[in-house]
C-alpha cells in the first residue's frame, strides 16, 4: 500500500503519493499537480567517489512526446537530446538544492524528473521543482530541506501564483522564488517594467506560500521520512585551514611590499 497526501495549491490539486513506484530509490515520490504527473526520485552512492574536491549532484528532467499525447513519427522515430527548456529547469532544480547539501559530502546524488502526462494549465516543471525536493527530504541523503518553489504572474495588475499557460502569455511578471522554513533561497524574474515595490510585494507573497508548501511537506517527512544515513567527510581541517589563510596574507603582505620598495627606487632613480 501507498501513502497518498492532498493539498490545495493556487486553486488546484497537489497530490503527493509516496511508496507507490520506485522503491529501490533513496527517495522517490509520485507528482499530481491537476493532470500533470512527474516522478521524482533521489538516488545516493553508497561510497564516496574518489579524486574530486566538489559534491557530485546530478539533476535530470526528461521530457517526453508521449507526456503531451504525441508519439514521434516520420524519420524520427525516436527522441533527440534534451531540449533547452529541459536543460533550464535542471538547473532551476540544482540552484536552490546544492547549498543545501553537506559541503563535505561527496557521494554521488542524482535527482531523476520523469514527466509522465502534462496538464497545460499545470506547469511541469514547478511540479519537478516540488518532488525533487520532496523526495530528497524523506530519503536517508542529508539535505537540510524541505524546500518549496512557487512562481507568479501579473494579469491585470493582480498576482497569479502558478499561472496557467493562458495567463502566462498575458503577464506582465514572471518570476520564480524558492524558500526554506527561514528565507528565501533563489529568485528568478523576467517582467514588463514591473515597479520596484510590486516585485518586492510579489517576492514575499511567493514565500509566504511556500511556507504552506513546506508545512505540508513536513508531514510527509515526519510519516515517510528515512533517517539520514552515515557519510564519510571530507571536510578540510580547520588547522590546516587558518594555516593556509595565514599563508596567503603573508604572501599578499609580501607582494605588496615588494610593489611598494619598486616604486619607490624607481622614484629615487628619477
């Protein structure tokens, strides 16, 4: 059996089901944002890759005809690589999640987005942005999350959040904001000389719903969540640390001495 969560979001429903598909993964939930369905699942090596100084996050968001009712035909009969939009959102997914890892982590995480069925009027990728999120909070990967996303419009001078694909073609605004439970993480806009306090006014509505966002996915992770697993860190040594810093004064202190001395037997030559 499965575990199935409502909530009402911007006039519509977001259904999260847990356990239903993808059980393997660390993490993986099933998205209904009104007929647009994503699976998101976050997956984590079980040792750390060997060799790199950077956390290995990986972010897909696969896009297919069939999502849409369409199956490629005609010389191409199957699909191509990933489109811009796809490629943009992977990195809409990435920005606001990444800081939010360990910074000593380095095992290999993969955030997989698989679009299903599209509802015009519910935007996939904020779906994605959603379970992506989710989905890490209630696997065993430390993440210091929920998150919660939310965009808006402006139809008439009046906010729209998650507009639809009519709506979107008329605002004036469009603007994207992440949040966690304390502030606002990441924001991304594009407007029609929108005024300064309109938008300010539009960043604070976006997070004051996604902390309804957060609330709601908090449950989630207090009845599906996995307890954080063990990892090996890589943190650099806070000794060794001071002594670089401490190094790389003295040796800009030094250069610029020397800068000092030339200049100055130079003026002394003239």
């Amino acid at each position: 059996m499965y575990k199935k969560f409502e909530m009402e979001l911007a006039g519509r429903t977001l259904r999260v089901d847990v356990d239903r598909v993808a059980k393997q993964a660390n993490g993986a939930v099933l998205m209904h944002y009104g007929d647009t369905t994503v699976l998101c699942t976050a997956t984590a090596s079980e040792k750390p890759r060997e060799g790199i100084d950077f956390f290995p996050l990986s972010v897909e968001y696969n896009e297919r005809m069939y999502a849409v009712g369409k199956i490629p035909g005609g010389f191409n009969k199957r699909e191509g690589k990933a489109s811009e939009n796809a490629i943009l959102t992977d990195r809409v997914i990435d920005r606001p999640m990444r800081p939010l890892f360990p910074k000593d982590y380095r095992n290999d995480v993969t955030l997989e987005n698989l679009v299903l069925s599209v509802d015009q009027d519910c935007s996939p990728e904020l779906t994605a942005m959603l379970g992506a999120a989710l989905a890490t909070s209630i696997s065993d990967i430390p993440f210091d999350g929920p998150i919660s996303t939310t965009q808006v419009g402006l139809v008439d001078g009046e906010f729209v959040f998650n507009p639809t694909a009519a709506q979107k073609e008329v605002s004036e605004l469009a603007l994207t904001v992440a949040s966690t439970k304390e502030k606002v993480i990441m924001i991304e806009a594009g407007a029609k000389e929108v005024p300064e306090e309109k938008m300010i006014e539009a960043i604070f509505a976006a997070h004051d719903l996604n902390q309804k966002v957060i609330a709601f996915f908090d449950t989630i992770v207090a009845e599906c969540g996995k307890p954080k697993h063990e990892y090996q860190s890589f943190a650099v040594p806070q000794e060794l640390l001071m002594r670089s810093r401490r190094s790389f004064r003295l040796l800009r202190w030094k250069r610029l001495y020397l800068q000092m001395t030339n200049r100055q037997e130079k003026r002394i030559s003239v």
